[in-house]
C-alpha cells in the first residue's frame, strides 16, 4: 500500500494534493468485491457530503455504494470505468482511481485513518 | 459422509478447495467454493476450454423396483415410463397446487432402477415428496446423497479430458445420457448433461472415491488450461444458457408453463399425477406472467428483485441479472404480464432510482457452437 494516502473504514483511500484529494478504493476492498463490472460515479460538479453514498460499485455478484470520505466538489470522475471497470482489480491506487474532489473542509482529513490503522482494520477482516 | 462443522455441510473436497484457494461460502447448509481466480475468468474458461465444479452438495434419490417408473409418473410432472435405459430428462415435482417445488433430473440406470437429482436447497423436501407419494407402490427409495459425490466437467475440451479417464465411452454418450463404468478406477456414473450450456460430463462416484477422481481430472485437465470453478461462475453461465434457477425463476407460486417450461409437463400420459388438476387448469387458463429475457439497452445491470415497468405499470419483477461475460452486456431473466413479454418489446427495469430500457429477447442469451 502507497505511504502518501489516507484511508477509511469503508476502504477508501484518498490522495491529498493541495485542495485536491482523489480518491479511490483499496486492494482489500476490490479483493472482497471480487470482479467489477460497473462503476456509477457522481457528475462533475455534484457536492459531497462526507459519509453519503455517493456511487455504486457492481461486481458479477453484488452491488456496492461507494462513500464520500470527504465533503467537497467533484471536479472530475474517472471516465476510463465506464469502459473498462476491471482497472478497480488491477490497479486500485492507479489506473483505478474513481474520482478528484475539491476539499471544502481540509479538518476532515485528520479523522482519515492512517496506513498503520487501515492495515489493523483489515487484519481484523 | 458429509461432515457437519459449526452446522454446515462439508463436501469432500473440502481440502482441495482450501489447497486451491477456493472462497468459500455457505449454499444450502453447505460449504462451497464461490470462486477460485475469479469469477470471470473461470467463467471464460469453461466457455473457451472446460471447467471442473464441485457439486457434491446436491441431491440423489435411487428409486427401485417394479413400480419405478410408474411411481415416478405419479410423481413427478414428466413421463419416466418412456424413458430408455441410459437415458435422462428434465423434470420438475410440482405441488397438488401446480406450483413448483424443484427442478431436476432423472436418470434411468436399468428397467426397474432411476436416479433423480435434486437441487441441494430442496433436496430434503424432493425426497420427502417422493416418499409420500410412492407409497403404495412397488419401489424402494435409497436417499444416496450424503454419500454420494458429484464432480461436472464442462466446456468444449470435457470430451477430450475425461475420455482417457473412464471405460465408458464418450463419443457413443449422447447429450442427456448415461453410462455405467469407472472414472479413474473408481465405479462411477456418467451422464452427458450440464448446467452451463456447454458440452460436458456430470459424474457420481462414492465419496470416498471424490478426491481421487478430482485430482484424476484436475492433472488430465491442467495441460489443456482445466481450471476449477465455483458457483459464482455457474450462475453467470447458467444465466447465459438460459436456464431457470430454482429459488429465482421457480418457485412454489409459479407453473411450469409460465416459466415457459410447459414442455416438461406430460399432460397425455397415463394415470393421475401430483398437480395433474391444477396443471391442466393452468394450461387450459394460460400464464399469469411469463418467463422473458432481457438485454439491459442502457447503463446498468439488472439484479433479482429489481423492478420491470413497461411506461408508467409495473409489469413485473426481475428474477435473475448479471454483466453477461460472453456478451459483455447486462442481461436478465424476469416474469412481465403476457401482453409485455412479446420479443421486441422495450420495457424498463428500476435500477436505483433510474429507469433503464430493456429489450425483450428470446431465451437463450448464449448457445454453443461445438
């Protein structure tokens, strides 16, 4: 797992740079999730609010939301899904990433987990 | 025999699941293997080479003796008495209402000797069923499931695979037969049947002879890309193939003829059957909704449960859906109200809070060209 991101208990992570944080989800939950298949992402511009479920993430057998680890505005959703919802497996922290959103309220990523408290909550799994 | 651990059932290829990095889940009282690689790429695998499936969890009722076949014609909504020796049909054993209890096969192994295979979830109850209702009949029946193993090897290279493995001979087994014999020394049964609408082998042994037989496959197979399968793939696969899953399609409140299956049902045979009243009934009504296809014709997939609209009246429910990994589209089987389940017809699925067109399409979604 990359040193540089945050996480949360719904295995997020998210990647600060300056007001921007992308945001994506990690290896342990496209591992459960098994194969994707479909990816529903909020448009450009759509306000988050930290804690909604904001997307859906589908595998062949299950259909999972995907939560705002933040509050912010979406400036960009990652389009390459639509076409190609396996990168999520492959490449979770790359090519996988789903979106990049405006930070409203930069205090909000202090109550992110770190590395350390991601990896002992998926230990616990 | 099967052990029960914390309440659940294990097969007896428990360990080799585990030595395979099987995911496992609970199915039915059992513990069973949802996935290996993943559910795509052993769902690929079985459509381009062949797979292996556990399926020891499902059920086998032996039914002997003199009045086999006719107990079964009472039984059942099909027509035992006409089957051959060595040969299999599709069945279903119906309520005295006519909605169906489960799906199956039965094999006639000799004159006065079947086999039906029954569904894992229902396996309990099919056998309960039959026990009540061969009463009086000539016939003995032998529930053999805890001890009997079922291994399937489908997908176009099966042939090639298992022939060198077994004295029964393939190339004169034709689809829906069954042969007698051994499979890597072990007595086995082989049928040509299947549940992914590919060519391929289901085979009974003993339980004590499933691991050898597994590990039999598994080595003959490994040169010619075999992998293992889970249940998770024999979904997407079944569902491509068109075929009903008890539990989704059918159920207690649905008919033979409104999951389009009405075929199966033999109403000119001889002599009263199980929901013979309430079957010609229904025949006679026609449905009151209908089994269609759909081919999602927007984004999204379609899951059980979900929602049919055709404008502003719902029309009916989805009963199974999934991304096709063959046709790389989602796909779904759902019941609509007759006058909506017309080929061609745009109805709509509510995924969420969206409404998403979906085509009606003949069943089935996907058939084999080998």
């Amino acid at each position: 797992m990359a040193q540089d991101l945050r996480y949360t208990k719904e295995h997020e992570w998210v990647r600060v740079e300056g007001d921007l944080a992308t945001v994506g989800i990690t290896d342990y939950a496209a591992e459960q999730l098994g194969d994707i298949v479909f990816v529903e992402l909020p448009d450009t511009g759509r306000a988050l609010v930290r804690a909604d479920a904001v997307g859906v993430i589908e595998s062949v057998k299950a259909v999972s939301d995907l939560f705002a680890p933040i509050s912010g505005e979406v400036v960009e959703a990652n389009a390459e899904l639509a076409a190609s919802p396996e990168l999520v497996n492959s490449d979770p922290f790359g090519k996988g990433w789903m979106l990049r959103v405006r930070i409203s309220d930069p205090s909000q990523l202090d109550a992110l987990l770190d590395k350390a408290a991601y990896e002992d909550l998926t230990r616990e799994g | 025999m099967a052990q029960a651990h914390g309440g659940l059932y294990a097969t007896p290829l428990a360990d080799r699941h585990a030595g395979l990095g099987a995911r496992m889940i609970e199915f039915a009282g059992w513990s069973m293997p949802v996935q290996y690689a993943g559910i795509l790429e052993e769902h690929r695998a079985v459509r381009t080479r062949a797979g292996l499936f556990d399926l020891s969890h499902m059920g086998e009722l032996y039914l002997d003796g003199p009045d086999a076949a006719k107990a079964l014609a009472y039984a059942l909504v099909s027509d035992p008495t006409t089957l051959k020796v060595g040969r299999a049909q599709y069945s279903m054993s119906c309520f005295a209402g006519g909605g169906v209890l489960d799906d199956l096969i039965v094999y006639r192994l000799a004159e006065e000797r079947f086999m039906v295979v029954a569904n894992a979830s229902n396996a309990a109850a099919v056998s309960d069923a039959l026990v009540e209702r061969i009463a009086g009949f000539k016939v003995i029946l032998d529930d053999r499931s805890l001890a009997t193993a079922l291994i399937a090897i489908q997908g176009p290279l099966s042939l090639q695979v298992l022939a060198p493995l077994t004295d029964v001979v393939l190339d004169d087994l034709r689809n829906y037969a069954v042969g007698e014999g051994s499979v890597a020394g072990k007595p086995a049964l082989v049928a040509r049947t299947g549940y992914t609408g590919e060519d391929g082998f289901e085979i009974f042994v003993d339980v004590a002879s499933a691991g050898r037989v597994w590990d039999a496959l598994m080595d003959a197979g490994r040169p010619a890309g075999v992998v293992p399968v889970g249940l998770g793939a024999r979904d997407t696969l079944r569902l491509e193939a068109g075929m009903p899953l008890y539990g989704n399609e059918l159920g207690p409140d649905t008919t033979p003829y409104e999951a389009g299956l009405g075929r199966v049902v033999k109403l000119t045979k001889e002599g009263d059957f199980v929901g013979r009243a309430a079957l010609e009934k229904a025949e006679a009504d026609g449905p009151r909704k209908k089994l269609v296809g759909l081919a999602l014709r927007g984004r999204g997939i379609a899951r059980h449960g979900y929602e049919l609209f055709a404008g502003d009246r719902r029309t009916g429910v989805v009963t199974s859906g999934t991304l096709s990994p063959t046709l790389g589209e989602p796909i779904a089987m759902a019941y609509a109200a007759p006058s909506d389940a017309e080929p061609g017809t745009i109805l709509e699925v509510k995924i969420r809070d969206q409404r998403v067109p979906a085509q009606v399409v003949a069943l089935p979604f996907y058939r084999r060209t080998t």
